[in-house]
C-alpha cells in the first residue's frame, strides 16, 4: 500500500470529506479527488499539509 492509498484509507475511516480537507489546506475538492484517485499530482507542501490534516483528526 502506498501513502495516497494509505491516506484514502484514513481519510475514510475518520469520515472526512473532500470538501472539508480543501477547505482545511486552501484547494479545490476536485483536486483532492483527484489526487486519491492518482490523476494528479499535488505539490510537495499541499501534500504535507494533507497529511497533516488528516492524522490530526
């Protein structure tokens, strides 16, 4: 397991939302989704605070 698909999984389990997670780290839903889905990339730092946000709750 990789750490997009480890994070989809927490992301889940912890009931977040595209919407909250962008609202929380200042991007697009869709860029969220399209990131978990390996559609795109997000930059280095969107993707620290990504990770962040999510083990924090």
């Amino acid at each position: 397991m990789n750490d997009r698909e480890e994070y989809w999984l927490k992301r889940r389990r912890k009931k977040l939302t595209h919407k909250e997670i962008a609202k929380a780290i200042s991007c697009s839903q869709s860029l969220i989704s399209r990131y978990e889905t390996g559609d795109c990339e997000m930059g280095k730092e969107k993707v620290e605070q990504y990770k962040k946000y999510i083990d924090s709750m």
